[in-house]
C-alpha cells in the first residue's frame, strides 16, 4: 500500500478520543460569558450609553459619537477584564467566510509608557483595506477603500483574546458589499410591513421580528484521511471514489448513538458555543456515515446568522483540537446524503404572539392566516428568487438527488390546512352575511388550533414547509450563509404585506367591513398561489411533469437560476423594499457567477491532476504487473493450456487500457473546453460554458477512475477509499 495511505489509514485509526470535561459548571453558569450582552452592558456602560444602545437595538435610534465613546469605553474594560488584548471588526463579505482585521488596544504615550485605548470612532467604523474582497465592479481593484460599521443590533463577543464586534461593510460610495448589509435593510422592511398588517388586528403591535432557527448538517473526518484527499483539501468534496459496499443502506447511523470521538467533539463544540452566548439545544447523527447535525434555539434573524456564521468558524478549530475536520460540503460524497441548512423562519411580535402560530380565538387565527397565506403567495410570486438564494456550484450537487427538495420550489402545508384553504377559497365575493361570517370564524379558522394538534406527517422532499409554527425552507446548502436566503425570504414577504394592506385598505374604502375585506383579499391569494401547494413526493418524476403543467420553475443549475437576481422583477422588488439598488444586485449577480466558475474551474484542474499523476500511473503499473505475469505465464505453459488459464488476466489487461486512454482523452477535452470557457468575456457565458461543456467531463472522468479503483490491487491505489474516509 502506498505509504501516504497507509501512513493515513493507521494514523486515524489508532486515534484515541480526547475528553474533553469543561468541569462542574452548569451551562447556566457560562452561557454568554464572551458576550457583550445586556448583563454586560449595564455593567460597564453609563446608564445614559446603555439607554442608547437599547434604543438602537429596538428601534433602530442612531448614537452619537459622544456616547459612542462610552460605550466603547464600557466594551473595552468588559473585553480587557476576559483578557482581550485587541479588537476587530468582524464582518460577512461576498466571499462566502467571515472576515477580520485585529488591532491591539496598545497605544504609546510620550513619556515612554503605555495605555489601553480604544474610542467611539474605533468602534463605530474602521477602514479596512478592502481591495481583494469581491466588488462585482463596484470598485476598481486598485481602489482599496471600504468601510466597516459597526451593527448594534448584534452583541460584540470575544474569540480567543480578541474582541469581534460584528459589523456591516460597505463601499468608499455606499453600496454594500456584505450579507449583511442587505439583510439588516430586509428585516427593517418586513417590520414595517408586519406591524401595519398587525394593526388590523392588535393596535399595542409596534415592532415585528423575523425569527430564524438553522439546523447545519456536516460530515467529520479524520484530518489523515483529510491530508491524504487532495481532491477533498482543494475543493472539500471527493472528486473521484468508488461506493463502499456498505454505505447508508441500513440506516443505521441515523440518530444512533454518537460515536465517541464525535461526542467529545460536540461537548466541547457546545462548550465554547454556550461561552459566545449561541443557545445550542440538538445534536445528533445524521444519515450518512460520519454525518452529524447541530440546532439551536430559534433567535432573532440577524442574530441568528452571526450565531451560524460564528459557529462555522468555532467548528472548524474545535475539529482541529480532535483531529478532525469538517466538512460543509453539500455533497462531499458521491452515493451517500450530502448536508443542507434547514431554515426555520416565522414573524414575531413585541406583544409576545408568533404570527405563524395559530391562536385559541377565531380572531387570533384570522390574523394568523393572513401571515400564512401571505407568506404562500409571495413565495408563489418570487419562487424564482427564493431558487436564486440558494444556488450555488456545491448546492447544484444536491437538490433533486433525492435525498434533498427538488429545484422545483413549492410548498408544503398539509392536507388539514389545505382543507382550510379551500373552505375559504369558496367564499362568493362581496360582503359576508352575519351567518355566514359567524360559521367561517367558527367552524373554519376557529378549529385550527384543533386540526394542527394532529396535523399530517412532514414532507422532506419540500423545499418550502410549513411545520406548525413556521415555515422550513429546507433547499438552504450546508455551507451557505444563512443571510442570502434571509434577505430574499423577508423582502418577499415585505412585499407581499405592503400589497396585502393596500387590496384591504382599498376595499373598507370601497365601503367594505375589515374582516370581510381581510377574507375577500386572502381568498383571491389562496386562488392565485394554488399551483405552488404539493403535498406529494417531489422526488417523483410525476412531479416534474405535473410541475411543469403549473407553469413552475425547475432551473437546475446555478448559472440558470442566478439570472432572476437582475431580471426587472427582481430588482423593482429589491429597490422597492429599500434592501439594495440596482448597482448592488447586479454587482452580486457577477460575484456569484464568477464564483461558480472559479468553483468549477478549481474542481476541474484538480480532478486532471489526480487523474493523470494517480489514477492513471497506478493503473499503469498495475496492468505492467498483469503483463509480466502474463508472461511468466507464457513461458510455462503450452499454448492450449495457456489460453485457458489467461483469459481473465488479458481481459482485464485490455479493459485497464481501455479505461486509462478514455480517462487520457476525456481529461484533454475537459481541458480544451476550460480554455474555450476562459476566452469568453461576459461572466455569465462564462459560467454557463463551465456548467454545460466543462462540468459533464466530471461524470465522464470519474466513472472510468471508480472502475479501475476495484480493479486495481487494494495495496496499489494511492488514496483512501471511501470505506476508510467514512468509516475510519
């Protein structure tokens, strides 16, 4: 066996688990002691800068540099107190990862001494040098400015001696070059749009939260396997590999017991995750082998991302301390389930009521049915846009593989609800009768509560689910930032509400009552967005068909997808809404198809090269070895005998050639269409020619290679098979 396997392969299994026992505490104990929280603040901070930060925090009410500087102040003595020595600014560029600069709090003085200094102008913005972060043309690479600003919603915390204060980041001329910027403006909008929906029902409303709740799904391998992948080094996925004979087929791994090492590694993950104030409730396997899955408690949305965004970065140094590495990949293993993102989205109010709950009063229920059915009708006007926030070169791997939501965006309410809808999708037009009105509320939307008490089974092959008290959308790939289908979410939803309020308001205007003004309008939507709702199997081919009968959308790959971001839909939707201009949607739209390009191109260059400098030189000295024994062979039996005796041996002689120059020639053209690819000027052909002629060499390369691995004597191949990747 070649050493680097063989080095790898006993490396990782005389691996010992590493306890880790964080003590005696209670979670209680440590749960946000990182965190610049509200305990924190009132703390450290005047009350008059405590005040302010509140103000900010809840209503978005501006600070003054003056308190700025106290608040600064008050955050750099909490810091100095946990051991910080510096600070950053801790953003989300366009780059997929979280980004820092970090700067000391040292600052000498003229007598020859030291202070700790840190004021309200550090704090509230700082001017990285921003060249190398993606633009989308906004700027000229030579142009290098750009500037962070700090986001108060978002509580600063500390990472290792550093404290990170999570900020936005925007260009020298304001548009924004981050997740967040965007995200922050939609949640903003869907506030404003929610509270005055609100108001027809509860006049005390005066501010609406989107919540989100992520569940991240990755796969763990030992860092040996890991060093000895090339393929899953430089792209995080394996290129190449032929299946195991055992793999996931008995479902054994799913929700078993935890695996030692793994279950050290989450205690200690789910330490340092209570430490940065991120409220982890689940942990368990996932379907696939050295699959795992990680939630917490539901949170604000903006909060929430960072939480997610944080803990991606907290996992990959934890991994380290035990010898693993994790992987993010959507589909980092051909045959097995690849890891998505589950996003549990819902809308709260600051009177405590979730708006995706149903209520135990028919008016209660009635206000939770407009935010439902809104929220059905808008992902029926914009499944376009949901399917664009969520597309990318790793996702492409897995939607529609059956084992994760089609591309085909639709809904999933049950078939209790969907009854609900269609009670209410009777009603005639007009004005309701006394009677009539008295039986909806009350043997209609008075029973939810009742009929979601034992509400259909789930559906797992929806991309967009209703799941009691909030939507899934479940088509959001494991490596993803959690704000791209956020911002698209919430600003469809803004969207929809500020339409919703001016059909009712202009029916009470025409001399209609509000409820039967809220029913005429919900019934027009439930008939608009009928062909949205699928209650079946989506990984049916009778569902594509039917889909396609609908009129929806079944854009399977990302180039494709991508091009609803700068359709005139889309960005009257974006501007509309005060989220992003024209300038800021049309500079991401050449981000992320240069992204999937690059992604495409690296996967492909490296694929050549394991080809051509393992794969095939192996192969090679196998059938060498072949033909000398052949030989041997030859020489000591008679010609009769002979043929008898080697006629496996020269087949498989002729099938490895075979194979070697398919892999040689297919590996050639691949390159030959990169080049192609590479001279076209326009980033979206670009990206189009790496999708349709670059991409299909993939399949092509890596069924011959996959052929030869079970060929090929075991002690020859060069890299780890996937048995010793997964079960390792």
């Amino acid at each position: 066996m070649p050493a680097i396997r063989f080095n790898a392969l006993q490396e990782a299994r005389n691996r010992q688990p590493i306890e880790y026992d964080p003590g005696l505490k209670r979670i209680t104990e440590i749960f946000g002691e990182y965190v610049f929280n509200m305990y924190s603040m009132k703390e450290y901070m005047t009350p008059e800068a405590y005040k302010s930060v509140i103000n900010a925090m809840q209503k978005g009410a501006k600070i003054d540099r003056e308190i700025a500087n106290q608040v600064a102040s008050g955050m750099k003595s909490w810091a100095i107190s946990k051991g910080a020595t510096h600070y950053t600014h801790w953003f989300q560029p366009l780059t997929g990862s979280t980004a820092e600069k970090h700067d000391s709090f040292f600052e000498p003085t003229e007598d020859g001494q030291a202070i700790e200094k840190f004021t309200g102008n550090l704090l509230v913005q700082q001017e990285p040098d921003a060249s190398s972060f993606p633009s989308g043309g906004i700027r000229n690479t030579f142009e290098a400015r750009g500037y962070t600003a700090w986001d108060p919603t978002s509580p600063a915390f500390i990472i290792g001696r550093t404290l990170c204060i999570p900020t936005v980041f925007v260009s020298y001329t304001g548009e924004a070059l981050d997740y967040k910027t965007p995200l922050l403006r939609a949640l903003q909008a869907v506030d404003s749009a929610a509270t005055e929906v609100c108001q027809y029902f509860d006049k005390n409303v005066k501010k609406v939260t989107a919540t989100l709740g992520w569940e991240q799904e990755y796969f763990l391998i030992d860092t040996a396997m890991y060093s000895a992948r090339p393929d899953v080094m430089m792209t995080g996925r394996t290129l190449l590999g032929h299946a195991p004979a055992k793999g996931q087929q008995l479902e054994d791994h799913y929700f078993g017991s935890i695996p030692e090492r793994a279950r050290f590694f989450m205690r200690e993950l789910e330490y340092e995750c209570y430490r940065l104030g991120i409220p982890v409730k689940t942990r368990h396997n996932e379907v696939a082998p050295s699959q795992f899955e990680l939630a917490p408690v539901y949170e604000e949305a903006n909060i929430s991302v960072d939480h997610n965004s944080l803990i991606m970065d907290v996992m990959e140094k934890v991994a380290r301390r035990h010898h693993f590495k994790v992987l993010m990949h959507e589909k980092p293993f051909a045959g097995v389930n690849g890891s998505g993102k589950h996003n549990n989205w819902s809308l709260a109010t600051d009177t405590g009521v979730n708006l995706l709950s149903p209520s135990k009063t028919p008016k209660g229920n009635l206000q939770f049915l407009t935010f439902f059915i809104n929220a059905i009708k808008a992902v029926h006007d914009y499944s376009d846009l949901l399917r664009a926030s969520i597309a990318s070169a790793h996702n492409d791997h897995r939607l529609g593989a059956n084992e994760a939501p089609p591309a085909i965006i639709s809904v999933f309410i049950g078939s209790q609800l969907t009854n609900t809808l269609n009670e209410l999708e009777k009603l005639e037009k007009g004005a309701l009768s006394p009677e009539k009105k008295t039986d909806i509320k009350l043997n209609v939307v008075g029973k939810i509560p009742e009929i979601l008490l034992d509400n259909t089974d789930r559906n797992r092959t929806s991309p967009f689910a209703f799941t009691g008290n909030k939507f899934e959308f479940r088509a959001v790939g494991s490596s993803a930032n959690c704000a791209q289908p956020m911002t698209a979410l919430n600003v469809i939803m803004s969207s929809q509400l500020r339409q919703f309020k001016a059909d009712v308001d202009q029916l009470i205007e025409g001399g209609m009552k509000k409820d039967d003004a809220i029913f005429n309008t919900l019934r027009d939507y439930i008939k608009e967005s009928r062909s949205i709702l699928f209650e079946g199997d989506g990984y049916s081919d009778s569902w594509v068909e039917e889909a396609e009968k609908r009129g929806l959308s079944n854009v399977k790959d990302t180039p494709r997808a991508l091009d609803f971001y700068v359709s005139s839909k889309a960005v009257d939707l974006f501007e509309s809404n005060g989220v992003m201009n024209k300038v800021e949607v049309e500079a991401r739209y050449e981000i992320m198809m240069e992204e999937y390009r690059k992604k495409i191109q690296i996967e492909s260059r490296v694929l050549g090269d394991i080809a051509g400098n393992h794969v095939v030189p192996t192969a090679v000295r196998y059938q060498n070895t072949l033909i000398e024994n052949v030989r041997g062979l030859k020489e000591m039996l008679d010609d009769e005998t002979f043929e008898e005796v080697a006629k496996e041996q020269l087949e498989m002689i002729k099938e490895i050639s075979k194979r070697i120059s398919v892999i040689i020639s297919e590996k050639e053209a691949m390159i030959e269409a990169r080049k192609k690819s590479n001279k076209l000027a326009n980033p979206r052909d670009q990206a189009v020619a790496y999708c349709d002629e670059v991409k299909p060499f993939f399949d092509k390369i890596r069924y011959q290679c996959d052929k030869l691995e079970m060929l090929i004597d075991d002690e020859l191949w060069p890299l780890p098979k996937y048995r010793e990747l997964l079960f390792s």
